[in-house]
C-alpha cells in the first residue's frame, strides 16, 4: 500500500525545494507545524489532501498519486496518453517554427 504521506511528502520537495513546509502549507490552507508533520511522514487528512488537488499545483499531486497506483485505471491511463501527445504537439510545433525561421536565414 502506498502511504499518502509520501505521495504528497516528494511531491511538496519536487514542487519547492526551498520553505517545502512553507509553501505546501500555504497550498494546503494548514498551519506550517502540519505541514512539517506531513514532510517528517504523518499523513495529511483528508480534507487536506482534497485541499492540495484542489490548489493550483494540484495536477502535480494527483499525477503522483496515480502514478503511485498499483494498477493505474484505465481513465488514467488515457489521460496520460493525452498529456503526452499534446507534449509531443507541441514539440512539433516549436521545431517548425525553427526550421522556418532557419529557412529564412533568420539568425538569433
């Protein structure tokens, strides 16, 4: 089983390496003492965690609760697809705009 404690713990260091404890409080809407507590390994409630999907890196905790999921279900699974292939559109579209901008002599 995986512990909610650790899914947010190295989320909240992924997010802010520098006052983690500071800033997942502030996310969360918790004293900073709570948040501490989360980060040495006690896990938050419930209504705290809804409370960091609900902030705006909330995509950043829920990406890594299911990623942490032993079996991913399917709507998961397509999402990440998605996510992926609007990455790799995006990708295509920024290398574009280089080849034409070197296809004009344009240089930086």
């Amino acid at each position: 089983m995986v512990r909610s404690s650790a899914i947010v713990a190295g989320t909240a260091k992924r997010l802010w390496p520098r006052n983690t404890a500071a800033h997942l409080a502030a996310a969360a809407g918790v004293h900073p003492r709570t948040a501490e507590l989360w980060l040495a390994g006690e896990s938050p409630s419930f209504e705290a965690f809804w409370a960091l999907l609900w902030s705006e890196q909330g995509d950043a905790f829920y990406e890594a609760g299911m990623n942490a999921a032993p079996h991913p279900p399917l709507h998961w699974i397509v999402h990440r697809r998605e996510k992926r292939i609007g990455r790799a559109r995006e990708r295509v579209i920024l290398a574009k705009r280089e080849l034409e901008r070197l296809e004009r002599g344009d240089e930086p």
